[in-house]
C-alpha cells in the first residue's frame, strides 16, 4: 500500500497583500498528477488545510476542487487532520457527507476517541494499514487549566497531556500490531530540535508544547506530521517526519526543497520512503546589507525561468531614512522582467550600547510624554521629511485611547 503525506498547504495565505492562489493551484495540480504516477492509495494531509480559521470562497473552492478530482485518481482514501490555523467547524462541516467519498476528517479531538482511528482496506476489502488520526491538540484537549500554576507546571501539564494522549493508542491498536497491521500516527505540533522559518506561529506559547522523537509509542510505523515548514527528520529518527509546506511560505523559506513524502507498505513492513521535490513556479528572493551591497547584488540577479516572476525581498541596512528607495529599486528593475515586484524593508543601524548607556535611554524615555517619544521617532527615521500625516494619526489614536479610559 502506497501512501502520500503532505501538510500545511495554508490556502488562502498572502505575502503581505499579494494573493498566492495560482502558486497552490499549481502544486494541487501537481498533486493530482503525482497520484496518478505513483498509483498512490492514501493520501494523507497533516493539518493547515486554511491558513485562517475564515477561508476565503476562492480557498474554499481549491480545496473542494481538489477533492473532486483526487476520486478521479486511484487514491482511494483521504485523511484530512485540523491544525492550528484551521477551524473545526469549517473543517468538520462536510465530514458526514465526505466520508462517503472516502474522504476521512478530523478537525479536532472528537468526543470518542476511536473516532481518531481510522481502519484502511485494499481493493478487496483486506484490512492493510490503520491510521491515528490526531489533529492540533489544544489545551482544553490535553490538560486542565490550574489556577495559579508557574509556566514550569504549565509546560510539564502540556508535554504530558500530548504524551498521554498519543500513548492512549497503544490499547487500541494492539489486536492490529500482532497481525502484522502497520499503523501510522499524524499530527501537528512541535518537535524538539525541529527547524522553523519566520511563517510558522507558535502553538504554544513559547512552543511548551514541543515533544522528542522518542516520546510517541513505538508501535507507530510512521508518524505524519505538519506545522513545520522546513521538511525534516525528528531527532535524526527516519519515520518521524514533516513532510514541510509545499509552496514558501515567507522569505526565510527561499532555500527550502519543497517536498511531498511518499512511503510504502510491504507484508505489514515500512519498504520504501522516498521524497519527492516540488516544482517551484516562483522564486522568493531575500536581499541584505547596505545600498550600494543590496544594489550589487540586484544587478548580479539571474533569470530562474519559472512560470511567475520573482519577488524581492529587500533589507537595507541603513543610518537613515531613505526617502526614494522604491524608485531606486524600480529603476534597477526595469532591464529585468522576471522580477515582478520588491517587498522593501529598511533596517536602522545602530551603535552597540553599554549597559549603563541602554539604563539612561529608558530612563529619559519614561520622563517624556508619548507624543514627544513619537516626535523623536519620526525624527530619528525620517529625518527631514514630512510627516505630519503620521502625527496626526497618532494623536487620533491617544485621543480615542484616552476616550476608551476615560
């Protein structure tokens, strides 16, 4: 049995306010493809189906589509699992009705726990592999809330409620593991040691949440898991893995080999897992360093031939505002046509500062109304330049604040 294992397809994610629908339509149609070239018959998705819990109709209509035309390849099992950024009730809504195309969901922890425990036959109706299928777990879902407790007691309580709930397994599928049935766990959430990029949101605060390869039970065969974009191994333990987003996702992704993960079963045993790249259509660029450094190296920028221009991302190290950086950047863009557009960030250099300097900076600070710290921000940042609209806004903005406390 061949099975496919993919994760945190964030549809309806935008960079900034540019729109990434025709990069996921891409890979959805890749993935149609793959599944018919593989003769994959399990498909299975490890969370943040939506990038927001309020999908956009154009997200909705994607992954709809694609679930269409998945029962017009030889996947015959679907196994959808909620993340951190999906809603439960959007991604539950249809389950009754998809479930019988086969399509399995599991937004969040169901009520009965056996829900979660997906059985999956071949095409004569032989049992060959079962799925425990666990979504994001939540706090309500691992642990009781206790008045009073330190952040050390919080973080052991969530450890221990992921453990246990993973470990809770073991009963239930122990009748499959003495026939020789192979069982594969899901999940989204936090392994230690795992790589992350600047799009991943912490699921729990400071990520407590996060659990080490050798904390699930040893009777899981694989363990599919989603949230981390970056694809890897957990703890250098070859069937614990994340499969990674397959479209980059932020800027801090650009040298990230998107992947899907494709695994095989033979006589109840692990014989194959392989991963398969995915094609990128467009290039995220992150440039850095001074003007002149951030100019050279546009100038040095190669054509990567892909369907969608590039976009920039550019950080100038800068001492002071730079008032015309989006014409400068525009100009260097005009012999380049497979660049469609910048994402410009200026970064104030500053001079390191001692201790006792740093103390006598906030000191001054607390000694000044709000608006003269802004006044002396403004300054610092644009030197010169009008501002003025900006000032106003912000004395819009104390005003309200002192209305609402008033």
């Amino acid at each position: 049995m061949k099975i496919l294992h993919t994760a945190d397809w964030h549809l309806g994610k935008k960079l900034e306010q540019c729109e990434r629908t025709d990069e996921h339509q891409d890979f959805l149609n890749w993935l149609i493809h793959k599944l018919n070239e593989e003769c994959i018959e399990v498909l299975i998705i490890a969370g943040d189906i939506f990038d927001t819990g309020t999908p956009s109709n154009a997200a909705l209509e994607q992954y709809y589509r694609f679930l269409r035309h998945v029962k017009n390849t030889c996947c015959r099992e679907v196994i959808i699992i909620g993340g951190n950024h999906d809603s439960i009730s959007t991604l539950n809504a249809p389950k009754d009705l998809l479930k019988y195309f086969n399509v399995h969901i599991i937004g969040g922890v169901p009520d009965e726990f056996t829900e979660q425990i997906i059985p999956v036959h071949d095409k004569k109706g032989d049992l060959k592999l079962v799925v425990c299928a666990v979504p994001f777990l939540r706090d309500k879902d691992i642990r009781l809330s206790i008045t009073g407790e330190t952040s050390e007691e919080r973080e052991i309580r969530i450890k221990q409620g992921i453990r246990d709930h993973y470990h809770q397994f073991r009963e239930y599928i122990a009748p499959f593991k003495s026939e020789g049935i192979p069982v594969i766990a899901t999940g989204h959430l936090f392994a230690a040691g795992s790589s992350t990029s600047d799009s991943e949101k912490e699921i729990h605060v400071g990520n407590l949440g996060q659990v080490y390869g050798d904390q699930f039970p040893e009777e899981f065969d694989y363990i599919a898991l989603g949230h981390i974009h970056r694809p890897q191994t957990v703890n250098k333990m070859n069937h614990i893995r994340y499969s990674g987003s397959p479209v980059p996702l932020s800027f801090s992704e650009t040298e990230d080999k998107k992947q899907v993960i494709i695994l095989e079963f033979e006589d109840g045993k692990l014989s194959r897992l392989e991963e398969h790249e995915v094609p990128c259509c467009r290039k995220l660029i992150r440039i850095k360093g001074d003007l002149d450094t951030v100019k050279r190296k546009l100038l040095i920028l190669e054509d990567h031939q892909l369907k969608y221009p590039a976009w920039v991302e550019v950080q100038v190290e800068t001492d002071k505002f730079i008032h015309d950086l989006d014409e400068q950047l525009n100009k260097l863009r005009e012999n380049k046509a497979f660049i469609d557009r910048f994402f410009s960030r200026q970064v104030r250099s500053r001079p390191l500062m001692n201790l006792d300097q740093q103390l006598a900076e906030v000191a001054a600070l607390t000694d000044l109304e709000p608006k003269t710290v802004f006044l002396k921000r403004c300054e610092a940042e644009f030197g010169e330049a009008d501002y003025m609209d900006l000032v106003k806004t912000f004395e819009e903005a104390l005003e309200q604040m002192g209305q609402k406390e008033n």
